[in-house]
C-alpha cells in the first residue's frame, strides 16, 4: 500500500514538473476582495438660478456638466473668444517668438494696448495683453502672425474647434467683436475653456492678476490688468476670460480649483455675471466631491521562482466628481490566487473595479512590478526520481 501510495504521488510530481511551462501563462481563477469607504450622505439641491440668457458649470476633473440653462442656444461670444485665439496661438507659435505688428492690428476697434505699426513684440506679451487686458490689437497681431490674414486664422480656429467634435461653434474673428457668423453656445465654450486650461502656459496667463513687459525699442513699459474681477474676489479663482459687446451683452468664463474639483461656469448675456458665477462656484463645490482612488497595497504568492512573491502595481488613474451624498464605494480586487514564475515586469495580471451602489463606476490595471525567474534545478528526471525515494 505504502509502495501504491509512493508511485501516486511520483506520477502527480511529473505531471505537475511537465506542466510548469504551460501553466505559466493561465490566469487562475479571480477572487474578490473588498474594501468600502463610506462618505457621508447628503442629497443635492437645485443649482442656482442666474440671470444669464444660457450657463453651464462644467467639471473639467471628470467632464461632467453639473448645471445646465439653455446650454445649446447659439449665441455671440464677444471677447470669450480669446480663449480658443490663445490656444490656437499657443500650439502655431513659441513664446519667445517676434512679431511684427501689421498695420491691420493697429487701431482695431474696442480693448487695446496701443500696438503701433512695425513694432517688434514678443508672442509672449501679446498673450497677456490678449487674455488680461482683452485687447482686440494683440488679437489681430497673433492672428496676421499666426496665419497670415484673419479670415486665415478664423479657419485655424473653426479647424480646432470641429476637432474637438463642436458643431454649435463658429469663429469670423480673433476678437470676437460681433459678426453674425461668429457664435458659440454655453456648453461648447465650457468644452473649449476647459481644453485651453489643460495647457499649463494658457493656465498660468489667466490665473495672473497683473503683468509688465518692456515696450522694445523704447523706455516705456507695457502693464497689463487682468479684467477678471473673480481673480480677486473668490477664493481658488483661477481664470478665465471676460468679454462685452452690445449685441452679446456681458459674457464670462470663470474656472476654480478646491480640493480635487476643477469647476468652470459660463455664461451667456448675463448682467449680474460676477455674482452669478460666484454663487454657481459655491453651490458646485457644496454639492459635489472628488473621488480619486488610492490603490491598496497588493502582492501575488510566486511558485517555482528565486523569490516568493511579486508586488502589484498599477500606472493609471482616474478622478469622479460624485454628489456628496453618494453611496457606498467599493474596491474589488480582480487578480489570480497566484503566479507561476518565468514572467517579466509590467506583466499585466489583475484589475482594479471600483462600484457605486453596485454600478462600475471605474477600474484600474494591476501589473507586476518586477518580472521573478524560475527557479533552476539542474538535476535530471532520473535524480530527481532517486532523490525522490530517498525521502
């Protein structure tokens, strides 16, 4: 019987030694661990009413709107323009680039900071004077620079904006003085400001409050204010751009950051537009918070390698904006009981799966930190069959 039972396990040892190779790249089968955290539960009141003729308040974190009021009515966007002149700007151009001012950037109507025909300015300056100061010259000037012409650089801007997948937007001008064919609407420029602010040097100019540049060639010295009233008034302000024409009436975009949200309201021939802003601010970061996950820490037991185990790490992210009263959060974690050795780094191996009141709500690849060798047993089948016996 014990001579039975010695054979037996002999068998299984070879058949597993024979499978080793093939094993190494099945998947066993996934638990499921658990982990919950438990935010306190509030419900979400109405936004705010305004007096804009179209708003939106928009989170760039998670590209959610959270407000809406007559999102999709095309509308004049007067000097919010600059918003997609300045990106355009910023992806055609380097900021240490010259430019000489055209005599068809002097003396444009409305904003200016005084540009004089041949004037060399840097690509630089003429930002800040186009997104603090508004000044419809500087935007003429990048635009003749840029493009050659405006109605050149109008197709630049209309090139963007149809990449971005808008079809309620449509640019006549750098500048946005009105033009029938020159409009957005609320929703559409919440999406254009919120790609402009993914550019760190658009981010930086329209979160300044005030800015100074020598006027080359002379003693004198250009100082720019930014327009944007909220930059000074609310808290965690941090852009965007005004704008005013008789047709458009006051239009704004204001962008905020506080605690992992990036909220940006817009509104469309509003009178009471600062207020109006500031209380849509409020009301979004009152209601709404922030979900980042933080992975747990993770390692998978190794067979048949030089070490006994492999940490699990993951190289993505990704952030939610949820009401404050949301439910349960759960973090599932996908992964197999175990790995057979013979694999590299970067191994994808698992997954995170994050659950709102039983609803995906976002997942997160596990991969193996670093690869782990078999284990080298030199010794033939027949050794290994004697050393066997001699146990």
């Amino acid at each position: 019987m014990r001579r039975t039972l010695r054979f037996t396990a002999l068998f299984l040892t070879i058949l597993i030694m024979t499978l080793l190779p093939t094993a190494a790249g099945m998947t066993a089968a996934l638990p499921s661990v658990t982990a919950a955290l438990s935010p306190s539960a509030l419900p979400v009141t109405a936004p705010p009413s305004t007096s804009a003729a179209s708003a939106v308040l928009y989170d760039a974190t998670s590209e959610q709107f959270l407000a809406l009021s007559s999102p999709d009515v095309r509308r004049p966007m007067a000097s919010t323009t600059k918003i997609m002149t300045a990106l355009v700007v910023l992806e055609k151009c380097t900021l240490s680039e010259y430019v000489t001012v055209a005599s068809e950037a002097v003396g444009v109507e409305g904003s200016s900071i005084y540009l004089f025909a041949g004037e060399q300015i840097t690509v630089e300056t003429l930002l800040y004077g186009l997104l603090l100061s508004s000044a419809n010259d500087a935007a003429a000037a990048l635009a003749i620079h840029t493009a050659g012409s405006i109605a050149a650089f109008a197709d630049l801007m209309n090139e963007r904006a149809a990449a971005m997948g808008l079809s309620d937007t449509h640019f006549a001008n750098p500048h946005g003085l009105h033009d029938e064919a020159h409009y957005t609407t609320a929703r559409e420029l919440a999406l254009i400001a919120a790609e402009a602010m993914k550019n760190e040097v658009f981010s930086k100019i329209v979160a300044t409050k005030r800015y100074s540049a020598p006027q080359i060639g002379t003693d004198a010295c250009r100082l720019f204010l930014n327009h944007n009233r909220l930059l000074r008034s609310y808290e965690d302000a941090v852009g965007v751009k005004t704008g005013y024409t008789r047709a458009g009436g006051r239009c704004l975009v204001s962008a905020a950051r506080r605690d992992g949200l990036c909220l940006i309201a817009v509104t469309l021939n509003d009178g009471n537009d600062w207020r109006d802003h500031a209380a849509l601010l409020d009301w979004g970061f009152a209601e709404y918070t922030a979900f980042t996950p933080v992975p747990p820490s993770l390692s998978l037991p190794v067979v048949g390698g030089e070490q006994g185990e492999v940490l699990l790490v993951t190289e993505a992210s990704f952030s939610l904006t949820l009401p404050q009263g949301h439910g349960e959060i759960i973090c599932r974690v996908e992964a197999p009981h175990f790995l057979f050795a013979g694999f590299e780094g970067g191994k994808e191996v698992g997954r995170l799966v994050y659950a709102l009141d039983g609803r995906e709500i976002g997942t997160l690849p596990l991969y193996t930190a670093n690869g782990v060798e078999k284990v080298r047993d030199e010794r033939t089948l027949l050794q290994k069959i004697k050393d066997f016996f001699k146990k």
